[in-house]
C-alpha cells in the first residue's frame, strides 16, 4: 500500500559527554552569553543544593529538585527577550531565575507561601503550574491571544516534563497549537521518569518529539544535557515562531539526578547504576570544559563565581525567612483562604478556633 505520508525526527548534539565539539552545529555564543548561561546553570544547581538541607531541615516544604536538568531549563530560557512570555511547571526554578524572578520568591514559595509565586510587574512570566499539563494549554491561549491582537516579534516558552505528554491537556495544546499556528514553543524535559513510572511504560513512541507529527508541527529532539544544542535548538525554534512561522516541540533528553520531589524516594523504583551512568553526562562540567577551552574559565573563576552565588543564597535565605515571619505574624489564617467561593460552616468554626489557638485563648 503507497504511504500517505513519512515523517523523521531530526537529533541535534553539538557538545558530547565527553567533551567532543561538532564544530558545524556550534552556534558560537559570545562570551558574555556563554558565561551568562554558565552562571545560571551553576546558580540553579547552589540554590537547589541550598533547597534540599532547608527541606531537611524542616525549614521549607517539599520541592522538586532540578539536578541535572540544568542545561533544559537554563539555555532556552537564555533566549527569551522582555516581549517573550514564560509559562513554568513546578520543576523550572533554574528557567524563573534568568528570567529575574527573585531568588527569595523560589524559597519563600517552597515553604508554603503563595506569595513566592508572585513576579515582577510588567514581566511576562505567569505563576508556576502544579497541575501537570495545564500550562501547556495556558501557553497555547496565550499564543492565540498574541495572533487575535496582531503582536509580533513575540513568543511563548513552555516547559513540561515527559510525564505531562502523558496528559490530555498536552495533545489539546499541541494539536490547537498546530491548527492555530500559534508562536508557541514546548521544551519536553524528558528526564526518563514520571515519579516511579519510567518513560518505557507511558509511551510506545521512540521518541516523544514525534508526538508532534500528529500536531502538524515539527518537532526535534536534542541532548538535553548539551548546553550548546540546547541554545541553538531554541533559539531556532522561537527566532521561527516570532517570524509566523508557528510553532515547535523540543524533546530534551535528560535525566533527574535526584527525587521527583523531597516526598519522594527514587531507590524505591530506581536502579542507583542508572543514576551513577547518567552523571556522566552532566551538564555543568560538559559545558566548562568547553568555556574553558575557548579560554573564558579557569579555575580561579569558578571559586569566585561559587563563592559569589553561595553569597547571594546566604542573603537570600535571610529574606526569605524574614518575610516568611512577617507574613505568618499579619495573616496566620492564611491557609484557609481562597478554598471555597463560600467557606461553610465548618470551615469557618476551624479557621475561629485556630485564630484562638494562635491567640493564646483556647
């Protein structure tokens, strides 16, 4: 029987594990790009370094830890302009910080303050996503919103992990986004695992970048730990996507080094010699050697750059902290907040007898 139709998924690697450059498909940052990527990605890692002993120490709640994922988060978001919209899920912490969110907000969110989630005025950044998927489809609305209006030279980037194709909202993304040729990027951050469910029992497909076929749209998979793949890959993707030339699926390869979150133990369901092969491919040092070899790090830098960021988490901690104490002194009863339109009675005789509680009265 003819064949209606043939597709192939393009794989872009610029930069291997082992330190080996593809001199055609480097996209040759310069050095002040490059370095600015380097100093997110080192960043991300501190601060989520920083986040592990605070939940530990039961000084912040549950997180979803970023290690490994550092180059999938950094480099595209690398690529963004101010006219440029981000639209996160709970594991983009490293992507909110070279957008400017401050570092405080990150802690003060993951210890159960929504007032972590707010961003700075006039930045196009919405809050971060819980509901696995549901970003997906807010990207998409906004998208079409920016074709509705006219604007251009503007784009959309949104994360999700693999575990997020799994969901219908996904292909209501995707398949809106393909009919509506929205300027609408999505970075898949395949890290192998949907909490306990490995990518082999959410999927028959080879690959998930190909989902985008039945979208309409392209799609391409990249070395997700390749800093430099990653970079081009995006920055292709929404250089097309401001021009009307719609939009793209991304499948980062990575892996998540560490739990799905703190409430989580990953030795339960994890072979420990997966994660000591993958650590091989770090990002982090893959992509120093590669500054390092064009003669913009050595190691005198890199104290001062980890010195400088352990510094800025200190303080940040510190604000955090204040702020925490500050907020739980005026409003106390915050979390019986925004739970129903109407609290019912029982809700409200709780929320009373908290009130008494922390008053000192009960």
């Amino acid at each position: 029987m003819p064949a209606v139709t043939t597709f192939t998924i393009p794989y872009l690697q610029v930069l291997d594990e082992h330190g080996r450059l593809d001199a055609k498909k480097d996209p040759r940052p310069s050095r002040e790009v490059a370095l600015r990527l380097y100093h997110g990605m080192v960043r991300a890692r501190e601060v989520d370094d920083r986040l592990l002993k605070l939940q530990r120490q039961g000084r912040i709640g549950t997180f979803a830890p970023t290690t490994g994922q550092e180059a999938s988060s950094c480099a595209p978001a690398l690529n963004l302009t101010d006219r440029d919209w981000l639209v996160v899920s709970f594991r983009e912490a490293p992507a909110q910080l070279m957008r400017g969110i401050p570092l405080f907000r990150i802690f003060l969110y993951n210890a159960g303050f929504e007032e972590g989630n707010e961003v700075p005025e006039g930045s196009r950044t919405l809050p971060l996503a819980v509901i696995v998927a549901s970003q997906a489809l807010h990207a998409v609305g906004i998208g079409q919103a920016m074709n509705l209006r006219g604007e251009k030279d503007a784009a959309v980037l949104v994360f999700l992990g693999d575990g997020g194709t799994s969901q219908g909202d996904f292909y209501e993304a995707i398949n809106l986004a393909g009919v509506w040729q929205v300027p609408v990027v999505f970075v898949i951050q395949n890290n192998q695992w949907a909490i306990s469910t490995p990518l082999a029992r959410q999927t028959r497909a080879e690959t998930l970048a190909q989902k985008a076929v039945a979208a309409g749209i392209p799609g391409i998979r990249v070395d997700g730990n390749d800093a430099l793949a990653m970079f081009r890959a995006t920055r292709e993707a929404l250089d097309r996507a401001r021009s009307g030339g719609g939009p793209t699926v991304i499948e980062a390869v990575t892996y998540r080094m560490r739990m799905h979150t703190t409430a989580d133990d990953p030795k339960r369901y994890r072979d420990e010699a997966e994660v000591e092969a993958w650590k091989a491919k770090d990002p982090i040092p893959r992509f120093r050697g590669y500054l390092e070899k064009r003669g913009w790090w050595d190691a005198a830098r890199e104290e001062a750059l980890v010195s400088e960021v352990r510094k800025e988490i200190d303080d940040s901690v510190k604000e955090f902290e204040a702020e925490a104490e500050r907020l739980l002194r005026e409003h106390p009863d915050a979390s019986f907040d925004h739970l129903y339109a109407v609290p019912p009675a029982a809700l409200k005789a709780q929320r009373e007898e908290f009130l008494r509680r922390v008053r000192g009265e009960a």
